[in-house]
C-alpha cells in the first residue's frame, strides 16, 4: 500500500495532460477492481454452507456417532531448541477406521490387567480379580490357564514379568477378605507347570517387578521406599534406600549396561541405579505435578515415560541430560503404558481416552487409534517382535477381551496418509489471489509509466 501512494503521488506532481490523467485513472480503477474481486473469490467469509458439504473437510467425522470405530492421525512437534527440552503442539489431519481387531477371553477368566509375550509369540496374562494365569497362543487360537495353588491363601496374581529362560515371574495381592498382606514373589515354570513361592523379609510387599538380562529379579515394594534385588542363584535378598523419601518408586526397566530406570511418581523424578557402583541419580522431569507412570528404554538408550496427569509423552537422553515432552492430541487421555517398538516408535495406552496411539520421533508425528469396544480401560501392552504385533489388556470388568495390531500394516497406511496429505483449500487461493493482484499492480505500473513517457515526448511544430 505504501509503495502505491508513493508511486500515485510522484505523477500526479508530474506535467501530464488532464486526459492522460483522466485514462490512466480508468485503467488503475478497472485493474485494482478486477484485483479485488479476484481475491475475494479465494475466500469466502460471508456464505452460509451447509457444514455436512462435500467442501467440508470434517464432514466424515461423526462427533454423534454410536459407532465408536475410528482413528484419528494427528501432528505433534517436539520443541528441541536448548538443553531443557520443550513441549510439543499440533493439529487433527484425518480420520480413518481403527486397525485394531479383538480377542474374546474364554469363559471362567475374569479381564486381564498385566501382560507379557515370551519367544515363541505366546501372549501371557493375569487375570484382574482371580487367581489364574493364562496364555493365548494366537496360531492356534487356544488359550490355558493355570490357577495359584490353594495352599498360597487367599490371593491373586498383580504384575507379571519374563525371565530370561522363559519362566514368569510375578508379584501377587490379597484378596478382600484376607487381612493378611502377601510378602511373597512367585515365579511359574511353563515346561513343567509349576508354581514356587518366595518369601520377602522385612514385611515387604512386592508389587511391580523386572527381570535382567542376567536373570536378576528387581522389585519395588509397596510399602516401602527401597529398591530390592534378588539374586539368581542364590535368591539373596538385598534392599537400596531410594534418596528421596516418599518418592513412590513404579516401573522397572534395565538398559544395555544393565543400570535399572525408574520413575519417582510423588517425587517427579526420573530415577537411576547403578549395580556396580550401587548409587543413584535422579533426574527432576520438565513439567511440575506430571504424575510420573510407566517407562520404557528404546535400542538408543533413551528413556520414555507417560506423565499421567500432564497427558504428555516425555523422554530422557541419559548421554545429554535433556529432556523433551509432547502433548498426546486426545485432552485427558490418561495414558497408562507405553512400550518401543524395533523402528523407534513409541507407542502408548490412553486409559481414559480408550485409545492406542504411537508416536514417530523423528517425524514428530502422533497417530491415535479408537478401541472398538467402548470403555475397554487398557491397562499393559507388549510387542511380539517377532510377528511385529501388538497387545494389549482391557482391564474393565465388562471387556474380558484382548487387543492387537499388527504394527507394520499400521505404519504403512500411516505413512501412506502422510505423504497424501493435500494442500489447504484456503492456502491455494491466498496463494493464487496475491499472485493475480502482484500482476495487476505490474501492468499499472507500466500504464502509468508509458502515459508519462507519452505526454514528456517533445511535440514537432
């Protein structure tokens, strides 16, 4: 705009003739109009359409529809600019039907809550009120169960974990009317069927587990502000006082140097210890009050947690000290688990939001995916790396169904939608609008421009 009344004033301050004047006035007028209503013709503001309309991008998403089946693709960017991390935003893209198919689990099994998937791709699970632990074999599509034994007393499995020699062990919790608190680990051998029962001292009660890839059983407590870990051998039992009191320790992991991760859920912290040295480090996490849950170590080192209350992914690069966060799509998601898939995916459990969803660190890239059964509550996942699939539990009492996905099928039609991704409607004719008024503005100035040169010429006679 400043650079026309610039231009307008430098001729009318030159000597032109008043018909000159009078032309290059109509021309201007006509082109700057033709100008204007072209560009209007990109967006229009002021039309009433209906919202249902083929032109409508969110026309084939139902927000009332009974039918719970679909997914949603949405875009995350990760903030990466200084050493302590950042949160990530983004936007819905598309809405596509769920790949997620289910499992009936047989009658007599209650809904399952912990899970695990031993070499042979057989999906392990402990049933959420009862005292039975099943397997689902998915080629021949036949489950088993295998019952604590009575003499145990009265209670049930809580969280199961793989050993290296296939064996499950697993942690337990009292039913109601028992008054007495288990301070027990079990283990169960799949070769031979058998359960055997270990004693904890100390009055403490086992709840979530792991097993290394030496075979050594580490544990927290429920009642207790220590990390304990058992020997293999020799079942010696050996107790570490986490530094920060009431931290509320949950979810073991041990990485490649064997060092064991965890998350401070009260604390806010993200937790280390090193066997060798039997010290620890704690990491502070970005966002205050997150409510710190389950945690999971990619093939590069780098640790990732849900942040429950936050509703956010997070992650730790050990090498850097840094962290980074993004904000799954779905607001109070809840997420719950979250597991790393061999291609560096993150994928996760939103508990509240019933949805799975996976995030792409390197494209910054959320994809969400709608259980089918309505209000499942997932609560565990696992990958078959072999098959390339994924489980998961639905611990609502209702539900009594498992979940998969086959991980390559999914990033594939993800990756496919990617790559479709259209330009904008509005963003094509912004773009075409200001190039049609650029060229009108040039051909004014080249009007204007020759009826100077025209009325400056030197007349004969």
């Amino acid at each position: 705009m400043m650079l026309w009344v610039v231009f307008m004033k430098t001729i009318f301050n030159s000597s032109l003739h008043k018909t000159t004047y009078g032309l290059i006035l109509l021309l201007c007028g006509a082109l700057l109009g033709g100008g204007a209503a072209i560009a209007m013709d990109g967006h229009d503001h002021g039309s009433a359409k209906d919202p249902a309309s083929a032109e409508n991008p969110m026309s084939g998403h139902d927000h009332n529809a009974k039918d719970p089946v679909s997914a949603k693709d949405t875009t995350k960017d990760i903030m990466s600019g200084h050493d302590h991390g950042g949160h990530g935003s983004g936007q819905i893209q598309s809405a596509t039907p769920t790949p997620i198919k289910e499992v009936a689990l047989p009658e007599g099994l209650s809904s399952a809550q912990s899970m695990a998937i031993d070499s042979t791709g057989r999906v392990w699970i402990a049933e959420k009120v009862g005292r039975k632990l099943a397997v689902y074999d998915p080629e021949k599509k036949e489950f088993a169960t295998y019952s604590i034994p009575s003499s145990w007393g009265e209670m049930g499995l809580s969280n199961i974990t793989l050993g290296p020699e296939g064996d499950i062990w697993f942690t337990v919790t009292r039913w109601v009317e028992s008054a007495e608190e288990p301070h027990i680990l079990g283990r169960f051998s799949p070769a031979d069927g058998y359960f055997t029962k270990y004693a904890i001292p100390h009055n403490s009660v086992p709840e979530e587990l792991t097993v290394d890839a030496n075979g050594t059983i580490w544990f927290f407590a429920s009642n207790k502000n220590y990390l304990y870990r058992v020997d293999p051998k020799t079942f010696a039992l050996k107790g570490y006082p986490i530094p920060t009191a009431n931290s509320t320790p949950k979810s073991l992991a041990a990485d490649q140097k064997g060092h064991i991760w965890f998350v401070e859920s009260n604390a806010n912290k993200i937790g280390e210890f090193d066997p060798e040295l039997e010290v620890f480090h704690e990491y502070e996490v970005l966002t205050q009050f997150a409510n710190l849950g389950d945690l999971s170590i990619d093939k590069h080192g780098k640790i990732w947690f849900v942040e429950v209350t936050a509703n956010r992914i997070g992650a730790f690069s050990p090498e850097q000290k840094r962290f980074d966060e993004a904000i799954i799509p779905t607001p109070s998601s809840t997420p719950v688990a979250l597991v790393n898939d061999d291609n560096g995916n993150v994928w996760f459990l939103e508990y509240k939001g019933n949805k799975v969803g996976v995030f792409n660190p390197e494209t910054a890239m959320f994809h969400e995916y709608d259980i089918p059964n309505y209000g499942s509550l997932p609560a565990d996942m696992a990958i078959d790396r072999k098959r390339s699939v994924l489980w998961f539990t639905q611990s609502s009492t209702d539900a009594k169904r498992l979940g998969m996905l086959s991980i390559n099928d999914v990033l594939a039609e993800s990756n496919k939608q990617n790559n479709a991704l259209p330009t904008p409607p509005e963003e094509k004719a912004s773009n075409g609008s200001l190039v049609k008024w650029l060229a009108s503005l040039v051909v004014i100035i080249s009007i204007a421009t020759l009826g100077v040169w025209l009325t400056r010429r030197p007349r004969k006679g």
